[in-house]
C-alpha cells in the first residue's frame, strides 16, 4: 500500500464517519479490501490528529462543541500569522487605511512597534483598539452611514472624506476571492472598499485559505485593483499559481500551532 493509497483511504474514512456519526473496524476492513490491523492503524492515527475519537470496535465523529472549538484555534492561528505577514510590510510613519473585519483587525497588536502611523479606519472596533495600543498611531475615521451588516461605516460621506487623503497602503479583507476575477462579497455595498483601493499606493488583502476560491456574486477588487494577497501556508499549489499568474504578489504566512 503506497502512502497516496493510505491518505486515499483514511481521507474516506473521515468522511464516512462525518456523514454517518460513526464507523467499525469490520466494515471499513471490508470495504477497503484490507485487514483490521490496518484499518486500526488509521483509525489512530487520525484520532492523534484530532479529526475523530476512537471506540471499541470501531470510531466516532467529534462531538460539535470540540469541532468548534478545534475551528475557532484554527482560525485564529491563521488570522495572526496573516497579520504577522501584513505588518512586515508597514514601515514607521506610513499612511495607512484598515479596513473593517476580523482579518484586518488582527493586524492592530502587530502595530505595536511602528512608530508615526496615521491610520484611517471605518470601523469603530479597529478604532478602539488602535487606541489602546503602544506608539498609538494618529487616527483618522471617515465617518459616513452605519451599517449594521458590516459593522462600518459606509456611504458618500466616507467616500468624500477618503477622497480627501492618500494613503502608501490599504489593508482590506473579503468573504471570498474568486482566482478569475479578484476578491467577492456578500454585502452590496462596495462603493467604500473601491475609493479606499484608489486612495492607496498598495492594496492588501488578507484573507484565509479556506476562502480562496469562494464565488460570491458581488466582486469587490478586480486584481486589476490588488497589488498583494496575503493568506496562510495551506493554501493548494494550483490556487497559488492561478493567483500569481493574475499579477498578485501572493504571500502565504506559515501557521504556528
């Protein structure tokens, strides 16, 4: 048995245990037309990778409150290595633009040590935090209309007032990124996200493996509009290259666990 056949095999194990709750070692010996002892040893081995619990017999799904908890680690793994990443970027008194998000505000903590940002944000959270950090940089908020959906400000108020400045770099996330045509979202409202792109020299975006590839149908950002995308290491080869080959400076951060 090869090493590909094994992955083969334990990746349907997997998935017969989330579709089913459970599996026994008889059942899946026959189907895959090989022993116990084997099936035993994938059945560990993806028990040590946290993906099911092993039983007499044969296995479990993981009950939901430890899937969610195991996902809200990962998540939170790759929104930090992905600040990490994006900080590198930012020099001391750089003009900056952070737009609302989970993503974007992961990058707050990693500000710590610049010194002389002005920072424009839309989002009263971003805001807050900015505040409290060392070295607080110069803020700047666009105002405009609230809207509840994306928790930030929106609308011709902000528009104006970003019209206003220039920025070296805009910091921006997505609910998805369709390789073909650039970053997509479920909120109508993309007005605001297209002035902040003109307004800066780079546009950055940040944005987890698990969302690349994701058609939503409103496009925010052409690629015509990104200058780098910044994700985390578990993003497939062939996406990588879809997304260079658009002109993107692609990084993809290493997760630490």
């Amino acid at each position: 048995m090869t090493k590909r056949n094994t992955q083969q095999r334990r990746h349907t194990i997997l998935s017969r245990v989330n579709q089913h709750g459970e599996v026994s070692v008889d059942e899946l010996a026959v189907e895959f037309e090989t022993s116990e002892v084997t099936i035993r040893k994938d059945l560990t081995a993806l028990e040590k990778s946290g993906l099911l619990l092993r039983r007499y017999g044969g296995a479990m799904a993981l009950p939901q409150e430890i899937v969610a908890k195991s996902n809200d680690k990962r998540d939170s793994l790759r929104k930090m290595a992905i600040a990490k990443a994006a900080a590198a970027l930012i020099k001391d008194h750089n003009r900056i633009i952070i737009d609302s998000g989970r993503t974007t505000a992961a990058l707050i903590p990693e500000l710590a040590s610049k010194r002389g940002l002005v920072v424009m944000t839309n989002a009263i959270n971003v805001a807050n935090r900015l505040l409290s950090i060392e070295n607080e940089p110069t803020l700047l908020m666009t105002g405009g209309t609230w809207d509840p959906h994306s928790e930030s400000f929106q609308g011709q108020v902000a528009e104006n007032v970003l019209r206003s400045y220039d920025f070296d770099q805009l910091f921006i996330g997505a609910d998805g990124i369709d390789v073909e045509r650039g970053t997509t979202t479920f909120n109508e409202l993309i007005g605001l996200s297209q002035v902040m792109a003109d307004a800066a020299r780079e546009v950055i975006v940040l944005v987890e493996s698990d969302k690349i590839g994701r058609r939503i149908p409103n496009l925010e950002l052409p690629w015509g509009k990104v200058t780098t995308l910044i994700t985390d290491s578990h993003l497939a080869q062939e996406m990588r290259t879809a997304i260079s080959d658009c002109g993107v400076q692609l990084i993809c951060a290493d997760i630490s666990e």
